[in-house]
C-alpha cells in the first residue's frame, strides 16, 4: 500500500486504496472499541489548536486518542493573548508577539502530531479561498498534520460519514442515490463540511445530487473537483434547483446550510436572497418522496429551521452514529499516519 | 448489594448500605492513595461540563480520574460560543446553535461518564427549584451521570463530608451534635451545598440542627426530606434561629452561607435583611461554647466574613481534610457506578 | 550529591553539581525521547496554575509531564472568575472569595507537584521586585513547586537554554563569550528571562557581556548575584553600553527586551527614552562583528523589530533547539524533584 500522506487537509489527498484500508480500520477499531490499539500511541503526544470553538470534534479526538493510550493537549491560540503573525517579512510591531514560523518551530519539539481548526472568516472569498491558516501549518510544520476542519474543507467529517456510509449500505455505498441539500439558515455558514461530503460521496462511487437554490451552488474548483472524483469512481454527479424533485429516490438526504461563494462577506445580500426564496428544510413530507432514505446531519443542527423534530428524531435519522464515527475515522486517520497500523 | 444508580443527582440515591459501601471504598482507597485500582479506568473516558467555574471539583476529579488510569476531557459550555438550547419542539432560529438532545448523543459516542456542573441563576427560585439543566441530561443521556453540583444538590460534597464525618468519629458519627449554620454573606449564594450536607448529616444518622435567622430556612422540600432521612436513620433534625444556642454541646460545627427560597432574585431586600440581623459569623467565642467541635466547611472561603482566621486556622478545622476527601470520595463514587468495584 | 530543594524559584537554588547532573539527565533523557523513563512519573499528577498566557510553557510542561507517563491538569486562575487573596487577616467582603492558605491546602490534597505562572504588574518596581505571588505559594504549599515564570526569574528558561550551551560547546560553555543584548521593543517588558540567563551564564562560567543603553541595565540585586556566581564559576561579568562593541568576539548572541527598574510603571518616560535611543535591533552586520557566534532567543519573537529575518532564519540561529529544550530541562527538573532520578 502507498505510504500515507504527512498531512490531512482534504479526503482528495487519499487514493481510493487509501481511503479503503482507512475505513476498514475505523471499523475494526470500532467493532471492538479499540482494546486491540490501547497502547498504540503511548508514545505520542497530540497538539490540538483552535482558532476556533468546538464540542465534537475537541471531544472525539481527546478521547480517542486516550483510548489508542497517547496524550493531547488542547491549545487555543483564538483567545485574544496570543495572536499569531502569519505575513512573512514583517515588522512585527503590533498586537501579534509570535510570528507561525517560530509557532511551528515551537510544535514540532513538543508534538508528534499536530491538529489545527482554522474556520474561514466569511469576509471575503478572495481572502477565505486560500486557506491561509492551513497552509501556512502545512508549509512550515515538519511533524504530521491534521485538519479538524479548514476555511475550504473539514476532511475528518467526510471520513466519519464515509465509514457511516458504509455501515448503512454493507460496505457498498457505491451507486447509492445520495442528496447533499442546502437549506435556509439565520446567518453565513461556511462551505467546508458541505465541500468535503460531497467529494467524499463523489469519491465513494455515489449518485450525488446537489440540491440548492441558483446562485447558492459551491465554489467552481469543487465542482470540477466532484464531478472529476465521480468519473473516476463510476459515480455520478448532478447539480439541482429543486429540493423536491432531487430527494425523489434518494437512499440518503444530507442536509447542510452554506453561504456560496458570490455571497461571502455580503450578509444583506445574502438575507435578502433567503427572503426571496420558498422554504428550504428537511421535513417529512420531503423525505417522504425518498427511498426510505437515511437522513444525515454532520451537527450540530438546529431543530425545526434546517430540519423538522420529525426527520431528526426518526428511526432513519443517523446523526448520533455519524457522530459516534468521528472518533472511529479520526482514530484510524491517527494511527495510519503515524504508521502505527 | 443493590445496583448502583446510573446517576447520581443527591445522595438521596443512596441506600444506607451503598452509602456505607462507598465511603469504606473511599478509606481503602485513600488508604495507599488508590495504588490498587492505579489501572480501574484505564479504559475509561469521562467529559466533565462546566457550565459554572470550579477550582476543588475539577482539580479533584481530573487529578482523581488520572489516578485510577482513566482519562477526563474539560467542556465548557459555558463559554460564550457554545450554547445549548434545551427547550422541546423551539425552531431554533436564535443564538443557541445545538439542541441538549444531540449534544447527550453525541458525548455518549465518545465519553463512558459525563459530569456536570450546573449552578442555579439565582433570578427566579420557580425556574431554579427545576433544576432544570441537570434534569435534562438525566433524561437524554444513555449513559452514567455525575452531578458536580446543580441548583439543588451538590452530593460529591456530602458523600466527601460524609466519609471526613466517619475518620473524625472512627466510623460512627451516628449519634454526634452537629450544626449546619447560616452566615450572613456579601452576594446570593446558591443552597445547594447547605442541602446536600443537611440531607447527608440526617442520613448517617447524626443530631442536626439548622441555625439560622428566621425566614432564611432552606427550602420547605429539603426540609421534609432532611426529616425523613433522620427518622429513617435514627437521628434527629431541629431548625434554631439562635446561633448560640444552637452550637451549644456541638461536636462539629459546619458554616456555609445560602440565599433562602423566598429570597431568591430579591437581592436587594435580601441585603436589607441582613442588615437587620446581629452578626451571624463563626468565631472563637462562639466555638467555645461547643463540645471542642471540629470545624467544617466546604471551601472557598470568605475569611473573617464567614468565619474568623482564629477558626479557620485552628487544630479543630478540618478544611483540608475535606478538600482532600472530594478527590477520594469521587474515585470511590466513579469506580462503583462504572461497576469497576 | 546533596538533595534537590522541594521549591524551584531561581537557578541560584542549585549548586554546580546539581546543575550539572540535571543538565546531564536532560541530555540523556533526549538522546532516546524519555524512553527509559516513560513510566516514571506513573502515579503522579501535576498542576500547572496560569496567571498569565502561555504556548511553549504549558505545551512543553504538558506534553514533558505525559512523556513520562504523569497527568497534569491545567487551571487558569487569571480568569475573571476565580481570584485569590494573597493578604492575610483581611475582611474577605470584595471579589477575592478564596485566600492563598486555602488554595494551597486544596491543591496539596490533589497534587504531587505544583507549577506557578505569575508575570510582574510592571506597574510599581516595589510590588514587582517582592515577587509577592510565587513567594506565597513557596510559603504556604506543602508539595513540590516549580516556577514556570515569576515577577523576578525565569528558571526553567535559564536550565533549557544551559542544555542548549551544553550541546552548542560539547559540554564545555565555561570560558566563551556570551552578549545578553537588550532591544528595543513596544511596550514594556518584565526582566524574569533577562535575569535568569545572565545569571545561568555566570553559573556556566562563561564570560557574559551585559548590552545596553545607560539607564538600561538590570537590578541592582540581580547585577550583584551575577557577580557573585561568576566569581565563584570563574566567569567574568561586564556591563557594556555599545553594542557593536559588546558583540565583537562573541561566542553567542542573546537578545531580549526588558523594562528596567527605574522605568517600571513609567510607559511613556520608556518611550520617551527608546525615541531618544539608536537602534537597537539584531541584524546581520552586528553578527558579522561577532566570532560566528550563535544567535539565541527564547521565543515568542517579534521579527524585524528585536532580530532581522536574516539573523533569527540564518544557519546560526539555535532558537528552535532552546525551544525543544524546554521539555527535556523540565523532564530533567521534575524527575529530580519528585526523586525519580
């Protein structure tokens, strides 16, 4: 098998061999809560880095690397007394005490690995699509790195709902009727999670559907990205305007806000376009036109504005196993790149 | 030996027998500072939520949890960046992003116990009597619960006051004189602590009497509660508004201030009641009319507010006793609800 | 050899031999990643309190602490919620509701080993130089203490940076040139790591050049302890007001900024006093007068302000080996204190 790559910034990075073998072992790790690997990172210690907040994510790789027996710390460089310089060449004269060369210096003695969150600011597009943050960390950090989510892609939740995927369908999510919906929200929402699921069901063989409003599609380059991942997989790719007629047969409804490129960092704008629009959220009259699909949610949701109590408390509602799988993919992830399995 | 409970929300979970059986599990394992059960929890992961700061209780449970083997993951929710909502069928257009209901999924994926610290707000004894936060998780969460204090009970003090109780009275405090007294304070002050250690004096059985003004009784529940658990137990419960008479022939003397139910978001009557009262402090002259009782309480404190540094810091005060025994009671609690022992 | 002190406040606490075996277990301790000790701390639980922000401490305390297979525990009493009184037998009324005495008696009853964090105010000289907080904890706490960073001294900087020494000169750092030069900065800064490595210098015996404006210079106290430590290392110690002058044959160079005694709580005299100041910055050209010495810095480093990229990029520049020798001078430091080497 190739070797593994030394950073995790988006599933594009994984060969399709790759993404399997990684799988497999999420499932392995799973079917046993991963007693056979309880002292696989003893040696190891995790940096985790938040420029932003988190619940599951922070929770899910805390405790899975206790269960793999390493250690992590949690850093939080988005607290206002440590700010990071990222411009190189700099007189570093104002409010920003360590430039992210010195930063990654710094990790590369203490950590084995390094896990950074960096969320896009929603300002502008021109700004956000170059993922500065992560690829400042992937530039200039020489221990391996993971991405719990970056401004453009948040690879471990594509991971985690592709070791899902498999559970759902016995291992052959390929051919499936999977919809990635956008859906109304009260304010911008960034593209990552939505970016990655869609690659990922691309990269699994899926038939994906795309289902938003016009003028509301992901940025172009993901497009082409899918559409490209799709053909190579045997998997289909289509982009629709109307939520109805896209659940119509779908196996599984993945129901997800963002705020589209051509509408980052103009929030009026972008309220005004909602207020144009019919409703757009999950409920069960929707789901109803689906083949008993699978209802998918990466969460947190809120109740009643993206989807109905109805859909998310059903019996086809998945989103505590998605879940759950955060920490099985991510545990998989670890111990992969770590060449430790 | 009946079951454990899957929660623990007061002591009054606790049958006589697996109140006794827990504290004689925190002597042993205090004994030879839990090197027996240095693996119990290797397996194990615990969250540990703050919706409120602590310095004894986290420090006591993180440092704890480490010792049996087990790892623990701080949460706080209470940041402004991560509210929860947890009202039923609310569209959840607001500025709380998740719902209680998925965050209990969620943690359950990942953590084999979650702890919780919930105070009341203090603004409204009707919502505070709810206990509302608590009472959710208690009800959405699939696996075991340990309140580190919510608006009504606080247990972990009062099983750790219980098993400070036993070394003081070589495993009989049945039968002693203790006194549970009020304290006048500069800010609203929660009656948790004050209800879990009336509740857990009346259920070893001791001689309690509550000392304070009149119309700062504790709420009339707890009162009834707190004299079911003595007739259950052999001891006796009394309410006196005279400190001194009150401390009179006492074997134990323990201070803590509350704010009474019908007190609650009226701080400004509240001061001008104090006001209006004498000095409710505990002070030498006020310990040498007891039966040379040791000196209890639950930290922080308040010098010579609460009680004087003459008090505080004489051979009868067992302050660091008791913090010491937050730790052993808590490993005890932990390894018998996650049936290690 | 003479036991390790229980408090580790400054480097003056260590004789010769215990520098050196300390500096020799780091060593030895990296040259196989703390393999041999991975189980040393097992049974051993650390605190690490924050009064003020940290990356490279708490990163290299935590990570240090679990590479010996200990636990630690991070509390950050420098939030708004948790204040402690440090005066004794005052009236606890206003927002302090917990006193030092207790803090230190709680955190005995949980902890093996204490780390403290406590910057200057930098707003009175006669508040800072009393060094009043750590002084506390060195009084009241019953358990090991280590400073990760007091009002006065920097001592876990000071032992990285004699390992640093040790491994940049094969052992023997006694006898070269070494310049501590102050630079310009844009605030005020406290003179802990400035006093701390100008007195390891003197301990390692080396020659140390003191670099800065008249005006400048460190307290009165500190100069004298320096000249003391290098009298008794045969070392020599000067103060130099030029520093192209102070580098010329230099075996190392160290730049740090520092607000002197007399300009303590006096930002806009400083300023003025900076305005009327040359440069006062590192670059290639003052390297150039050195003996191809080599640049150190402690990090976190404003570039272009106090060293040019040129200088802190450049083959010579060792600021990320002093960076990792943080974790293996700590690893070195606690295991001698706890008695596990």
């Amino acid at each position: 098998m190739p070797a593994f790559p030394r950073t995790f910034i988006s599933t594009s990075q994984l060969s399709a061999e790759l993404l399997q073998a990684t799988i497999q072992l999420a499932l392995n790790g799973k079917s046993d809560n991963w007693k056979r690997y309880r002292h696989a990172l003893e040696d190891r210690v995790a940096a985790l880095l938040f420029f932003n907040p988190s619940l599951r994510t922070r929770s899910s790789f805390q405790s899975g690397i206790a269960r793999l027996g390493g250690s992590s710390v949690v850093l939080d460089p988005g607290s206002e007394t440590w700010q990071i310089e990222f411009q190189d060449g700099k007189v570093m004269d104002e409010d920003k005490p360590e430039h992210i060369r010195e930063v990654c210096k710094t990790l590369a003695g203490y950590f084995d690995l390094v896990c950074v969150r960096c969320f896009p600011q929603l300002k502008s597009w021109e700004q956000d699509k170059r993922d500065s943050i992560i690829s400042a960390f992937e530039q200039h950090l020489k221990v391996p790195l993971i991405s719990m989510e970056s401004s453009l892609w948040h690879p471990c939740q594509a991971l985690a709902d592709a070791v899902t995927l498999h559970e759902l369908f016995g291992g052959r999510p390929q051919g499936k009727n999977m919809v990635l919906s956008w859906a109304k929200h009260v304010k911008p929402i960034p593209m990552a999670v939505s970016n990655s699921v869609a690659l990922m069901a691309a990269q699994l063989g899926m038939n994906l559907r795309l289902a938003c409003p016009e003028g509301f599609e992901l940025g172009g380059e993901v497009l082409s990205q899918v559409s490209a991942a799709a053909e190579q997989s045997g998997g289909t790719f289509s982009v629709m305007h109307s939520q109805p007629e896209a659940i119509k047969g779908a196996d599984v409804v993945y129901v997800k806000s963002w705020t589209p490129p051509a509408l980052v960092g103009k929030p009026s704008e972008e309220r005004r376009r909602w207020d144009d629009l019919p409703a757009w959220m999950i409920d069960e009259k929707l789901m109803a036109r689906s083949a008993n699909a699978y209802f998918m949610d990466c969460l947190p949701e809120r109740r009643n504005l993206i989807v109905t109590d109805g859909v998310i408390d059903s019996t086809r509602s998945v989103v505590e196993q998605q879940a759950a799988n955060r920490m099985h993919a991510q545990n998989a992830l670890m111990l992969r790149m770590l060449g430790v399995a």
